[in-house]
C-alpha cells in the first residue's frame, strides 16, 4: 500500500526544512567573509560570482525553509537547487585559473563531484520541482550535495580528532 500523499508532503518537508537549516548553518557560517578584507578574492567576473554566491546563500537557505515550511516543497527544492548552482559558479574562475585538481583520489572524487555531478543534480532536481514531477526523488536529489558537505567536515573532524592538526 502506497504512503499518503498528505503524509509523504510531511516527509519531504521535514527532510527539505532539515536540509535547508544545515545549508543556513554553511551560508551563515561562510557569510562573514563578506565584511572583511576581501582582497584574497580578486577582481573581475569571478570575483563577483564569488561574492553573490556568499551573500545569497543564506538567503536562499532561509527562502528554502521557510518554503518547505508554508508546504510549498517544489519551491524549497529550486532554492536548494540554486544554491548547489551558484556554489558551482563561484567554484569556476578557480576551476578555469588552475583547471582540475586530481593529486590524490579524495580530491579527484571531490573535483568530479562539485565540478561535474552536482550541477548535473541540481538541474535535475531543479527540473523535477518546476514540473511538480517526482517530488521524492528532487529532494533527493539536492539532498546529496548537502550531505556529500557535512560527511567531509565530519571526516576531517574525526581526522583531527585522531592525528591532531
């Protein structure tokens, strides 16, 4: 027997709002960086994608949470997805600069996922939500991203916590 659509509503809320409070934690975190010196930065188109990506993704993750949580769910996915779009644009001057880095497998999967998969993701999902199509596997979707983030810091966490820093 198939769940309720009321009841899976529920469910992809409570994951989306939980995903979009830990994408706030990230943006808020990151966020400070605009008010100081930002000469480390540069000048010039990746500069401003840079600076964009910093100052909207608090704001999406804040729209995302408020969305899941008036129940507009397709609208909360195209905000997470967004922001997996911009932090890949923000990633690109860099990407363009000194091309792709592959010293080791744990940078090679990290390189292949944010330069390649996760903007594949997003768009994905960002396409699901716009059509009201598979709303599952959307939030899915944006979801792995965001997950694929908090697994890393957890690693390196336990890394320090075992070997010091």
């Amino acid at each position: 027997m198939p769940p309720k659509p009321e009841l899976q509503m529920m469910g992809l809320r409570s994951v989306l709002i939980i995903l979009a409070l830990v994408e706030a934690w990230f943006g808020f975190f990151d966020a400070p960086v605009l008010f100081g010196d930002m000469s480390h930065i540069g000048s010039g188109i990746g500069s401003g994608l840079v600076k964009a990506h910093l100052a909207a993704h608090p704001v999406l993750a804040v729209a995302a949470i408020a969305f899941a949580s008036l129940g507009y769910v397709r609208h909360a996915i195209i905000a997470l997805g967004t922001i997996i779009i911009m932090s890949w644009l923000s990633d690109m001057p860099s990407v363009v600069a000194h091309g792709l880095e592959f010293k080791s497998a744990f940078s090679a999967v990290e390189t292949i996922a944010k330069v390649i998969a996760f903007p594949l993701i997003a768009a994905c999902a960002i396409a699901y939500a716009a059509h009201n199509e598979h709303l599952g596997r959307a939030t899915f979707l944006v979801a792995v991203p965001t997950l694929f983030n908090v697994v890393l810091i957890v690693g390196f966490a336990i890394g320090v916590m075992i070997y010091g820093f």
